[in-house]
C-alpha cells in the first residue's frame, strides 16, 4: 500500500467514526494501520471453511 | 519494629498466627519500606495505611480473642490500579479515569485475598489502560525495576513486579490480557500466574480486551502464588467470563514432584527471535527437568496476529468515546494506537475470532500427549526505560509491542501458565510453564520442584 491509499483511509476513517486526527498525529496512527493490516493478512489469507465459528463469549 | 521485606507471604503468616509477631508489626514494616524504597521505584500510586493498619489491629484481635486466622494472615498485598480499592477511583494507569467517583466497593478478589487474611496496603502503577508491555506511564512515571532501576519493569502491570521484585510487598495481583503479568514477571525475576480464561473473577476491575483480559498473582516463591490462587478461586456471576467450575485447591498438590508428568519444550516459533538469555533459561529449566521432547504450536504467528488484531481494536471499541472527547489526554503511545484500531474492518476482526476457535482446537489437542510445555516469557532481559526499539534475528522492531511475542499466542487461547524466574546475571528473565485448560495445579507443581531443585528463584536484587 502506498502512504496516499494509508491517508486516504486514515482520514476517511476518522471522518466517518468522528474520531480527532491531529496532523502531528498521522505518522504514527499510519504505522500502527499498516502493522495492523500486515497481520490481519496472515489470519485474511488462512483457508478456515464456511462453518467455522468466532469466539466471541470465549470457553475453553 | 522487626524487618519483614523480602519474607514471603506464607512465612508471615505462620509468624502471624502462631504469635511470633502481630499483623500490626509486619504491616508497619510493609510501610515504612513502602515510604522509602518506593521514592525510587514508583511502584504505587496510592498507600492505604490507615485502611491496612486497622485490618491489622482487626486481625491481631480476633487472634487474641482465639479465633483461627486465615493461611495468608497479615500478608500485605497490593493491586494494581485497575482493581477497584473502596475510596479510590479506579484510575487504569490513565489521567481520564482517575477524575471518576471512588469505587463503593471492593473488587472481589481482593475481597477473597482479605477474607484468608492478607491486609491491601495499596494500589500499584501500570501501563495506560493496560495497552503495554513496558511498565512505563506517561502521567505516573515509569515503574523502574528493582535490579537496576534504570530498566524497565515490562507492563502493563509494572507497579505489580517492581514491588514484588523489591520486597515492597510479598504478593500482588495484576491483569494479563496478551502477557501484563507475565512480562514483568520475567523481567522483574519474579513469580506470576496467569490461570485459565474464566478462572478468577474480573469483576470490578476495569477491562482491556474482554476476550482476553485474566486477572491473577505474583509472588517471590511458588507457594506463595498457590497460596492467593487458591484464596482467590470461585464463580462469580458478576463476571460474564467466568466459568462455573468447583474450587481445585493447588496447595495440597504442590509438592508432589514431576513423577508422572510428560514434559516438552516449545520449538520452531519459540526458538526464534530470542537473545541467547532467554534460550539460555528455556533450555537451563528443560535440563532440571529433564525434557528433551519439542513440541510445535501450529500457526502460532497466526495466532499472534490474531491476537494483536482483536486487542486492537476490541481496545478501540471500549476507548472509543473517550477518543473522542479526549483524545489528548491519552499517553500519546497508546492514543495512536487505539486510533489505527478503530479503523480495522470488522470482517478482519471476526476472521481473527474465527482463527482463534481452529487454533485453540489444535493447540489444546497438543495436551493429549504432554502435561506441559516450555517457553520463553519474553525474548530478553529488561530494557532501558525509554528504549524504542531492539533487534530480533536483525530486525529491528519496537520494543512495546514486541516484548509480548511469547506471551500473546498463549493468553489468546486462555491457556493457565505460571511464569518462574531465572536468576541469570547481570538480570533474571522467566520461563512459562504452560499447560492444559485448568491444570494450572501442574504448572504450579512443575514451578515448585524446579524452586526446590535450586533451579528458579526470585533473586534478591541490590537496594541503593
């Protein structure tokens, strides 16, 4: 991803979540979203079938 | 006025019950050590003398009058500043909720701990809202570590292993939601037990991660864990998460020894990205216990980015009104990272909820063929306070987030550890002892016979 797709997310993000986006701010809310999505990708990309179940109220 | 810092809890209170001192003596001692010695460490944020001293005065009464006293009588113990105290606003390491009414009541944990008769003495310093693994605060100071007080503590629950660590109190209690009690643990060379997702209550405590958050203790010897884990056990329907299981007392197990027990060492993920310390102590622990057999977690970098996912934006979801009225009142650290958290699709978020019941199936069927498992606590000795980044197999990566690498693929799926330490020189580091859903009476048996063997211990550290 390039920074202008990543700004372009932030602040369109921020927008619609009302959230306060101080410029200051953006380098690094810009790594954490990208951290983020490089991990996110590792569970995107993991095969899981249709019927699996979240954990959301977890027991083990 | 006798000298009661570094005794462990059970050996005050046996002094306690047999009449050997009074409450009164030991929590005045706890005291003055807390008034001087914490100049340094910042490990509280509030002192309850007059609460402690009059629960003292309470407990050296009924022994006077004959009645029992409870196992952990005239302990003093103290939590970290997310439990709710009784008078205290409950400030979770921030600037914002420390403006919130004081709590009417008691948490309930330390309700159990006072009910055995342990005595809180205060409430300890963290990370901001508990979204760290540093032990540093923006608005309190850092907890600093007790072996060099230049180095971090490892947080969130900072305050909870700089005083354990420093002969403050003899036991604390803190919060893990992806490794706040381990790291310390490690990092301090002190003992810390994280049980099983649903064991003690986290009834009026403030959360973090809800699907991850695990309350429990920390001590300076294994007993002394078993001991409040045993005090603090129970169902409590005022937590969502806790789980309706009878009591399993841990303490008439704990010297049983390892006859029996099948016993592994993590590989693969586990053997990667440490200094030589850390595989220094794995492997010094597998030797006293005479493990030669490795065992894989499966996807276990998947599972640490599911983990890190759900925690950031779970976090988001609970902080999400506060960012918005207040966004500069925040640790900016923590701030920024709330922020990127709310802006994580939700479809990523219920994969990663998806990924965590398939990896918790796989993980949990390791445990039919070993009773425990061997990691590392966390990939290196402390810190500096203030230290950005370190290198892991040269790369180099923030510290804060990364100091939980260890932890978080374990607490993700609620597995009970207890966490023993080292005593490695010039700094401790720890070593998990991970086991099976409720069998943290193992992994407590495990870290007694390695205490016993000489192997792990809470080392004194240097008082300047």
């Amino acid at each position: 991803m390039n920074d202008d797709v990543i700004y372009a997310w932030i602040r369109s993000s921020a927008a619609m979540l009302k959230l306060p986006l101080d410029p200051a701010w953006l380098p690094a809310i810009q790594a954490h979203v990208e951290v983020t999505f490089r991990l996110a990708k590792l569970i995107d990309e993991f095969p899981l079938p249709d019927e699996a179940e979240p954990a959301p109220v977890y027991e083990i | 006025m006798a000298e009661w810092t570094f005794a462990n809890g059970h050996e005050i209170a046996a002094a306690v019950s047999r009449g050997e001192t009074s409450a009164q003596a030991v929590v005045e001692s706890a005291l003055a050590t807390i008034q001087t010695r914490d100049q340094v460490l910042n490990a509280f944020t509030d002192v309850t003398a007059e609460r402690a001293l009059a629960r003292a005065r309470s407990l050296d009464a009924a022994r006077a009058a004959g009645k029992a006293l409870g196992p952990l009588a005239g302990v003093p113990f103290a939590v970290k500043n997310l439990f709710e105290v009784e008078g205290l606003a409950t400030r979770a390491g921030s600037k914002i909720n420390r403006e919130l009414a004081p709590a009417q009541h008691d948490s309930p944990l330390i309700e159990k701990m006072e009910a055995q008769g342990a005595v809180l003495v205060g409430a300890l310093n963290m990370g901001e809202y508990a979204y760290d693994f540093t032990g540093e605060n923006v608005h309190d100071g850092p907890s600093r570590n007790p072996h060099d007080v230049t180095r971090m503590t490892g947080g969130s629950s900072g305050g909870s292993g700089g005083a354990v660590a420093g002969g403050l109190v003899p036991i604390a209690l803190g919060s893990d939601t992806n490794g706040s009690i381990r790291v310390p643990s490690s990092l301090c060379g002190i003992f810390g037990l994280k049980p099983t997702y649903g064991r003690l209550s986290r009834a009026r405590s403030f959360p973090f991660v809800v699907s991850f958050d695990h309350l429990g203790p920390f001590a300076r010897c294994t007993r002394d864990l078993a001991l409040s884990y045993d005090a603090m056990q129970g169902f409590d329907a005022e937590d969502a998460g806790s789980v309706d299981r009878p009591v399993e007392p841990s303490l008439s197990n704990l010297s049983r020894g390892l006859e029996g027990l099948r016993i592994a060492v993590a590989g693969g993920y586990f053997r990667k990205q440490a200094y030589p310390e850390a595989l220094q102590a794995v492997d010094r622990v597998a030797k006293a216990l005479n493990v030669s057999r490795e065992v894989e977690f499966p996807e276990v970098e998947r599972a640490r980015a599911a983990a890190y996912v759900i925690t950031t934006t779970e976090g988001a979801a609970l902080h999400i009104d506060r960012l918005r009225a207040r966004a500069s009142d925040f640790d900016p650290a923590v701030r920024d990272r709330l922020i990127a958290g709310a802006m994580i699709p939700a479809s990523l978020v219920v994969k990663a909820q998806k990924f965590r019941r398939w990896y918790r199936d796989q993980v949990v069927a390791l445990f039919k063929d070993v009773d425990a498992i061997i990691a590392p606590s966390t990939p290196c000795t402390a810190p500096v306070i203030g230290q950005q980044t370190f290198t892991l197999d040269g790369v180099t990566l923030p510290v804060r987030p990364n100091l939980g690498i260890y932890t978080q693929p374990i607490s993700f799926i609620g597995l009970p550890v207890v966490a023993v330490p080292v005593p490695l020189k010039p700094l401790p580091i720890g070593v998990q002892i991970i086991t099976a859903p409720w069998k943290e009476d193992i992994a407590l048996r495990i870290a007694q016979s390695l205490e016993e063997q000489g192997v792990v211990s809470a080392p004194r550290p240097p008082l300047n």
